[in-house]
C-alpha cells in the first residue's frame, strides 16, 4: 500500500459516533497499541491525528524525526471521510486555528520505506471496527435497465398472395386483393361457411 499518495474512504456515522469521538478513539489506539507519538488538532472542517515514531522506528531513520503519518476525518452530515497521507510534523505552536498547513514530504528515499508500511491498513481496520461498519462507495453504481425485447406487430396474410400486412388493413399492400372474405351462409340451414365448400358441412346440401 503506498502512503506517498493520498488514500481516503468514506463511512456512515450512527447518531452515537462523530468525527471527534472517532479522532480522539485513533489517537488513543496508536498511542497505546502503535506505541507511536500522538497529537489531534481541530481543522477547519474536522478533525487531523497525526502520528509519528519515536527515534527506534525504522521509517523514522529514513524519514526523520519531522516525518509524520496524518489522518483526517471529515464529517459531513451522517458521512465520515477519513484520509491518510504523510506530511511533516505540525508543531501547535506555530499553526493558526482552524487554518493548520502541512507540509508534504517529497523525501525520495523515503518512498521505499513508505510502501512496505502497514499502517494505512491497520489505521482503517481500527476505524472499520470500532464504527462497526465498511467503508461506502462514492460512485453509486446504477443498475442496467432490463433490456425489454419488443414483440414483432401483429399482421394479416393476404389470402390470395401471402403478403403481411398491418392489422386494419382492409386490401393488400402488395396485391390489392380484399384481406376480409365476405361471410357466406348456407341457404339451406344458415351455417357459416369458408366460401370453398361444395357441400355444407352441417347440412350436407349442395352448395354449387
């Protein structure tokens, strides 16, 4: 994981948490379980933890004593976006409230030292599970429309050519022909008739 680019995530707050109670929790995990060198300043839209190692921590020889890990929490109504990049050591004395500057480090020889950390890890881990929950996505994913697969218009064959032809269609488009038979009758019992009948089917009368 490389710390010499900025990493962020997102959470949801309950009604319990804030980006204070979370910043004060992360100081006191990387003070007593980290053994790292603390100190939590208010910022003009949150919270920043800055941490550090003391003179027998590897990355410290590569880094410096001014070398510090800072980790801000903004909180924006029910979302907490915490974000981790390295910068120098703010001394209090010397930031204006509400308006602290950090410095980036752009030590090359630092870089190395800086990806093998497992800090960043361990940082979200403990905010994931002291907030009980996982980070959330910032581009919600919209889900793909169900394809709707338009069925084929209902047509009329043309008796006489075979030919499709629009539903209302009252000749045929390509032989002119009338789409509707007339509707014929036996004379003798008054059955309906297809038209190409020589007997009636009903009757049995002869019909031509």
């Amino acid at each position: 994981m490389e710390l010499n680019n900025e990493l962020s995530r997102t959470y949801i707050l309950n009604k319990e948490e804030s980006a204070q109670s979370v910043a004060y929790a992360l100081q006191e995990y990387l003070d007593r379980k980290k053994n790292m060198i603390t100190q939590t300043m208010r910022t003009r839209n949150g919270y920043m933890v800055q941490c550090k190692g003391d003179v027998s921590a590897e990355w410290t020889k590569y880094l410096g004593m001014d070398a510090a890990v800072s980790v801000t929490l903004e909180q924006k109504d029910d979302r907490l976006t915490v974000a981790i990049t390295t910068e120098k050591w703010a001394e209090k004395a010397g930031t204006a409230l509400l308006g602290i500057f950090f410095q980036p480090l752009l030590i090359t020889t630092g870089i190395g030292a800086l990806r093998s950390m497992t800090l960043p890890a361990d940082i979200y881990a403990f905010v994931e599970e002291y907030l009980h929950t996982v980070p959330v996505s910032e581009t919600p994913v919209t889900p793909e429309a169900p394809e709707v697969t338009k069925s084929a218009p209902e047509v009329v064959i043309c008796p006489h050519c075979g030919s499709e032809n629009r539903i209302g269609s009252i000749f045929c488009k390509n032989c002119g022909e009338k789409l509707e038979k007339e509707k014929t009758f036996c004379p003798e019992c008054g059955a309906e008739l297809d038209g190409d009948e020589v007997f009636c089917p009903q009757c049995g009368t002869k019909l031509h």
